[in-house]
C-alpha cells in the first residue's frame, strides 16, 4: 500500500461533492464502501480518514478552482450545509 491512495482519496472528496456529503454523514461506511471498490487502506488509514474534519475537507473544497470541481448537479451548495 503505498500513500497515493490516501492522496487520491483526499482528491477524490476534494473534488466530488456527493461523495464530500456521504462522507461527513457517514464516513467510516463511505470509506469501506471504497475499500471493498479496490481502494487499499490500512486500518491506520481509515481510522485517521474517517477522523478528519469534514469543515477542513469542504474549506478545501471551496478553495478550488471551479474548473477542477465536478458539478454537483443542484445537490450541493459550495458551503458546507451540515
């Protein structure tokens, strides 16, 4: 396993922002949901991901250019809405 998953994960909630929203209303299910899809984390991992501020991910998120977001198709404000 190397750190790029976890990178590429970060990315991944960075950018899409339905799976932005699963993740802070459940985010241990939507991590093993992406183990089970191929995503190879460690225990460690998913524990430190599934801890991390939701707010930090989605000021990240807002922080981004548009142009490298997906749409978020009416489903999602640019703020956080929990």
């Amino acid at each position: 396993m190397t750190h790029r998953n976890v990178e590429t994960l970060i990315g991944r909630l960075a950018t899409d922002p339905e799976l932005r929203r699963r993740f802070v209303d459940d985010p241990v299910r939507v991590l093993h949901e992406l183990r089970h899809q191929g995503f190879e984390l460690s225990a460690v991992e998913l524990e430190a991901l599934a801890a991390t501020d939701a707010e930090a991910i989605q000021s990240f998120a807002n922080a981004l250019d548009r142009r490298i977001r997906r749409a978020n198709n009416g489903t999602e404000s640019d703020t956080h809405h929990k």
